[in-house]
C-alpha cells in the first residue's frame, strides 16, 4: 500500500510520515532535501534554478515511485510527485520563474512518467494558513529558507487548494493549525483514528 503526506512547505509533512510510520510500523520516504544539490541556490535565484530543482525532485520522486510499486509492504511518502508538478511547478511558471519551452519539457517527461505511475492509496492533505507555516519554518531554523518570501508560500497555498479539489484519488484532509501532532498525543490518535476509518473502516461515525 502506498501513503503519501502533501502540504505545503512547514505543514509538518515529515514529522507526520516520521509520526505514521513508527506507530503503523510503514516504511517511510523522505523528500530529498538534504541531497538536493540546488535548494539552496533556488532560494537565491528562483529564476534561474527552478527548472534544475524540480527536475531533480521529479527524478528522486518518481525513483520511489518505481520502488514502492515493487514493494510488497506499505510505504509512507513525504511529498507525492503529483504536488511538485501540480503546485510547485505550476506555481514557478504562473510568478514567471520558469520559461514555457523549460516547462513544456518538463511536462512531456512527467507525462511520459504517468504511464507506470498509479495514484497512491491515500492521501494525506495537511491545509496550513500563512501564518502557520512561516512559524514552522522560522523555528526549525533553515538558513536557505528564511528568504522565503510571504506571496511565494500564498501562492502555493492557493496552488494546493486547486490540486486537492481536482484530485481524483483517495484523500483526506487535515486542518493542521489547531493542531499539535509532534507533542500532543491526543492530535495526533485524532489523525491515527481518521486514517483508520478511511483505509480500514474502523471507528465509524
């Protein structure tokens, strides 16, 4: 089975795939930040770096993708592939980061993709405010993304809404501002007891 965590950056996507994992004891896949040899220089010069990052994104995501096709247990992914072209690469070529024969490519190839790729099993939508997620970045202290500008993560925001309306797959969607997951155990056996309702048909309301 496959789980994948989408939310915008800050929404405290790899805590909850940390989170689900250990207590369902699920294999969990990370996003590739750390390895990603142009985050740091997109956050200085979107323009010139989106197409490189997201490209590199794209190929990481759609190698786990080929992996937990294979795998005959279930896997928890932080960030679906679909996010970063429906949201992230959208979005880059709607604020004009990215050039039309730069995106048309990189659209031919995620196509060319989804002809072994099926959605996931679930998944997971974790809505922040603005506010929100800014709190969230500032405390867990990376220095590339505290230039990340207000508009840049509204406009996400707006570009995820627009995704998780014309998602056509198993969803569920958490409101994660009022809640503490990582520290309170009660926010987080809510999520464990709505996710057992939706793929297990436990707990019925």
């Amino acid at each position: 089975m496959h789980i994948a965590i989408a939310g915008n950056i800050g929404s405290g996507k790899s805590t909850l795939t940390q989170l689900l994992a250990r207590h369902y004891g699920w294999e969990p896949r990370y996003e590739a930040v750390a390895t990603n040899p142009y985050l740091e220089d997109y956050y200085r010069d979107i323009p010139r770096w989106s197409f490189n990052m997201e490209v590199f994104f794209l190929k990481e995501r759609f190698r786990d993708l080929i992996a937990i096709s294979q795998a005959q247990h279930t896997i928890i992914q932080d960030r679906s592939i679909f996010e970063g072209v429906y949201v992230f690469m959208e979005n880059n070529r709607d604020m004009g980061n990215l050039s039309d024969r730069d995106y048309e490519t990189f659209m031919e190839l995620f196509q060319q993709m989804m002809s072994v790729v099926k959605l996931p099993d679930l998944l997971i939508y974790l809505r922040a405010s603005v506010p929100h997620l800014v709190g969230n970045i500032q405390q867990r202290g990376r220095n590339y993304e505290q230039t990340i500008q207000l508009e840049y993560l509204e406009n996400l925001n707006r570009r995820y809404e627009k995704f998780i309306r014309d998602y056509k797959g198993r969803l569920m969607i958490i409101d994660k501002d009022p809640l503490d997951f990582k520290n309170n155990p009660k926010d987080f056996a809510k999520i464990v007891d709505q996710i057992d309702r939706t793929l297990f048909g436990l707990f019925p309301e």
